[in-house]
C-alpha cells in the first residue's frame, strides 16, 4: 500500500491547490484552479465564498472579451430604457417579431397566379392580427400610474 503513495510527507486533508500554486508560481505557468487567498483552500465549483474560512472569491475576469454594444440586447437593460414591465415587453417584443413576419411573407413566397396572391395576403392579414393582439396586450398589462418593474 506505501508504494501508491507516493507524496506521504503531506498530510491529508492538505489542500491539493497548494502544491499546484507554488510549482506554477516556480515554473512561471498560469494556474488552472483557484484557490483561497486566506488559507490556500480549493474553491469548489460555483462558489463565490471559500467553504473554510468563509473569505469571498475574487471573481476573475472572463478569458473571452465582451464588446461593450451587448449590454444593450440585455433584456434589462431593453426593459429599463423602454420602461415598460416584464408582461407588456414581452408582448411588445412579439408584436414586432409579427410584423417583421408579415413583411418578410413577401419576400419569401413569389406569387405565381391569383391564387397565390390570395394566399399571401390572407397570410399577411393574419401576422397583422397577431400583431395587433400582442400591441393591445402590451397595453392592457401595462400598469397605469405606477413605476416600471
């Protein structure tokens, strides 16, 4: 059983981090696992404090970086500058996708004959009516004389 230990000088409830930190630190390599600042303790995943001595974990910056223009397709922020609560943008937001439907009907079906024309327009009617539900939604659940959510 000796011979599959092979590092004993260490006692086992040592955190693994540790032994990985200081070679990464003498080699001069990024280290893969974060660990505790306080007492060099494993995070485990998903934790934003250390389980040991409770310290907070110092939230690194993400390795991909984010242009500053997508915080505007956040559905907060479209909410905020918008001003209208959650169940009224949300019907607001499908109207619109109903009229980009109704419009893009024409450009997607080519008309061969009467016939098709029908079709077409019958199919436009009924994005356009979509669309209008979804606006007079929109309206009957906005909150009259109270602050947005």
């Amino acid at each position: 059983m000796s011979e599959v230990i092979h590092d004993a000088q260490h006692e086992f409830w040592r955190p693994p981090a540790v032994a990985q930190r200081e070679a990464a630190a003498a080699s001069g390599t990024p280290v893969m696992v974060e660990a505790c600042d306080g007492c060099n303790t494993e995070f485990m995943v998903g934790a934003r404090f250390c389980y040991v001595c409770g310290a907070a974990r110092q939230m690194q910056a993400s390795a991909i970086p984010v242009p500053s223009w997508t915080r505007y397709l956040e559905f907060q922020h479209i909410k905020q500058a918008i001003g209208l609560p959650v169940a009224s943008l949300i019907a607001f937001l499908f109207g619109l996708g109903c009229l980009l439907a109704a419009v893009a009907v024409g450009f997607i079906y080519a008309i061969q004959n009467f016939a098709d024309f029908q079709a077409i327009q019958f199919w436009r009617i009924q994005w356009l009516l979509a669309a209008v539900a979804a606006f007079v939604a929109g309206i009957l659940l906005k909150r009259s004389g109270s602050e947005p959510e």
